[in-house]
C-alpha cells in the first residue's frame, strides 16, 4: 500500500479508558532486545553499477507476454449494499476512536488505536479494548506501515518522536509464547524509520532498510530474520547510487521488491529466489509499483507510486501468465492481494468518499463492491481470511463527532447477496 498513506502518526497521548479496569485476555508483552547473529555475505542488487557479480537471472518460467491495453479484460460487477442493518449485524463499532490494520488472529482482533496510540485487543464478544502494546519512547508512537501479521508472528515499528527522523524500534510479538522483541532499530541500521520496508513469510521477516546522504542515496539493504532460530542473513547489499529499494512483500521463498529512482517517476520492480540466490525474471511493463504477494501471485499498479490506480497487473510466477485488471471505482487505493483476491479501496455510487472495498478474484474476470450505506466515510485495510472479509472504516461526516468500525462479514455472503452492476 503506499506508504505515505499508511504511516499514518498516532500523535495523541495514551489515554486511560474505563476499561483499563478489566483484565485483557492477554497480558501486556515484557519486551527484550535480541542480537541477531551476524549476517553471512550478500549478494548485490540488479540495479548496482557492479553487474559482474550479479547472479545471472533464472528464466524459469515460461516468457510473458507483453501486456497491452487493448489486452485488458472485461469484467462482471457487482455491489453488495452494505446498509445499517449488516453494520449492526457484523461490525463492532468505537465511538471517538479511529481504528486502523485490524488483524483477526483466531478469537479476537489486534488493532491499533489513534486516541490511545497503543496496539490493542479487543474480542468479538464484548468489543472492549484492552491495551497491549504502547511506545517505549517517552514521546514515541506507532508506525503503520510496518504492521504485520502471519500466525503467531505480530510485528509493528514505534519511532521516538512524530517527525519519524530520530529512533526506531521493530518488534516482533510471538502471540503462542507470549514474547515481545525488537529485532532491529535504528542504532543497528542507521535508515530512518520512513525507509524502512517489511514484509513477513512464515518464520521469516524480510526487512530494507536505505541510507541517504540528504536527497542522494548511499546504500540500500535486504535483510532476513529467522523468528525461530534468532539468526539473521543480510541477503542483498545495493551500492546503487541511482535507485533504493522500498516496497517488498515476501511468499514462499520469493521477495518482490520495488526500486525506486529519487526525482524520477521511475519505479522497476524485481523478484529475488531467497533459497536459490537468483533473480527471476518479471514483465517489464511500465510504470509499474507498489507490489504485493501471495504465491503463485504478484500484483502491481501500473501506475506511478504517488498516482492513484487506473490498472493493475496480476502475474503467475507458476505459469509465467500475468493479465490486466481495469480499476472499477473511483479515487482507488493501491493495491493489495490475500487468500485469492487482489484487493482495495474506492469510491463507488453517488457519495464522493472512499465507501467501498472492491474484491477482484484472481483467478476469473469479475469484481465485487461492498459498498457501506453511509455517507461520509473512509474504508481502510480490508483483507480476505479464512473465507470472511475483514476492514475497518471512520466516519467522517463530524470532527467531533465520529466512530470507527470494525466488520468481518463471510465471504459467501457478500458473493450470494450482491446484485449485479456497480456504480462508478
């Protein structure tokens, strides 16, 4: 998702609820600074000036063929009108809170929370959140972009202060061991916090990391991180003075990575073979950004990285097959892919706000609308899971005024109940 969007600073001081006074399900994480063992030798990037060392790219895959617009496809649209009565139905709303990246891990949600600024639990059954995990830092807060989940790992960055300039800290939360670690910070990889990119597969946590020297770059790194065995492995060390590494997003083995040229709206997108050591082969189509994951899958905007969507690609890495998809909505979100579905944010019918969550499933020519029956408000974060679709959405209507909501609706439903036709 684009970054700039994502790290959106929780700024307000940690504010004591009513229901502090309860006991969460789950106590409040110790945390511990581990030392990672020291990484083994990288390779360099395919964009460094160096390319004798380079491994030579594994064209294991069958050629792709280039994508043209007149090869983009037609779909079948629907809306599944999403009133007050589904709302009461399947959402949990927080009065005077904004809610953002909820993460379902089984019986009940992580959150993070503006007003609070704390990552908090809150349970289906009560809706009561209960704090978890707040900055170290005394003027710290949360930074969104690096919030992740993959079963049992929880990872989320704190930064010392709201400029995002000075000290950072990444956790990793093991939620079976009840165990809370930073991984890495600032001292170790001196980037600032908003060069900072993760992404986590299994067991593992990819992190780049980019060193400036003002507006020129120095260096760029891809590191991994064995949760299980405390090893790290500096995977990619980049002396490319023209381009750093930004977006990644990992699956399987596979990292897909998004090079970014400083002035330039020049963004190439590379997929590294972690267990192989080799580059493969992507279609070249341009412009091309913001990648995400889930193999056999990769999509990417074909856009530039601060442009809203228009089109995107969907890419076999199995077939070496890839398609593009016309955005359905307005004002778009980038774009993002979970359990078969490339996903996003947009604005359909006559209300101008981003009131809808569009699911493209990849593997036919359709789109789904979930469009929210109220006025005024912004959805964010929506993901597929264990056949239900989760996101969260504020009302915006009233500054003073406004709720957030988080909903989880099955996904059969929305595909039964939605009538053909979407409003553009």
């Amino acid at each position: 998702m684009n970054k700039e969007i994502l790290s959106l600073a929780l700024f307000f001081t940690l504010l004591i609820s009513g229901c502090t006074s309860q006991l969460p399900s789950t106590d409040v994480v110790p945390t511990e600074t581990v030392e990672f063992l020291e990484p083994v030798q990288p390779i360099e990037s395919p964009t460094t000036a160096n390319t004798s060392t380079l491994p030579a790219t594994e064209e294991i895959f069958p050629p792709t063929p280039e994508i043209t617009p007149s090869e983009t496809e037609e779909t079948n649209r629907f809306t599944y009108y999403f009133d007050q009565n589904e709302i009461e139905q399947y959402c949990l709303e927080f009065p005077q809170m904004h809610i953002y990246k909820p993460m379902d891990i089984g019986n009940r949600y992580l959150v993070a929370v503006s007003e609070q600024n704390n990552v908090s639990a809150v349970s289906p059954e009560d809706g009561i959140l209960r704090s978890l995990f707040t900055p170290e830092f005394q003027n710290g807060h949360l930074i969104l972009n690096n919030v992740d989940f993959d079963n049992p790992w929880y990872t989320y960055m704190v930064v010392d202060s709201p400029s995002e300039t000075g000290d950072w800290n990444l956790h990793v939360v093991n939620l079976e061991e009840n165990t809370n670690t930073i991984i890495a910070n600032k001292g170790q990889n001196n980037s600032l916090s908003f060069n900072t990119y993760t992404s986590l597969d299994s067991d593992t946590l990819y992190l780049s990391t980019s060193i400036f020297d003002g507006k020129d770059i120095l260096s760029s790194q891809l590191f991994a991180f064995d949760l299980v065995s405390n090893k790290a492995e500096l995977l990619i060390d980049s002396q490319d003075k023209q381009a750093f590494m930004s977006n990644i997003a990992a699956s399987s083995g596979y990292i897909v990575i998004e090079n970014d040229v400083p002035k330039e709206p020049t963004h190439g997108l590379t997929l590294f073979d972690v267990s192989k050591r080799t580059w493969v082969e992507l279609p070249q189509n341009s412009p091309a950004s913001i990648p995400d994951m889930e193999f056999p899958y990769i999509v990417w905007k074909n856009n530039e990285r601060y442009e809203q969507p228009t089109s995107f690609t969907i890419f076999n890495l199995e077939t070496g097959i890839s398609r593009m998809v016309t955005v359905s909505g307005r004002d778009s979100e980038d774009i993002s892919i979970s359990d078969g579905f490339a996903i996003t944010q947009a604005s359909t019918g006559v209300d101008l706000s981003r009131n809808s969550i569009m699911l493209y499933p990849i593997e036919n020519e359709s789109v789904y609308a979930i469009q929210v029956y109220i006025d005024e408000i912004r959805t964010l974060d929506a993901y597929v899971d264990n056949g239900n679709v989760i996101w969260s959405f504020t009302t915006l209507a009233d500054a003073f005024e406004y709720s957030s909501f988080l909903c989880k609706v099955p996904l059969e439903t929305v595909m039964s109940e939605a009538v053909e036709g979407l409003e553009d």
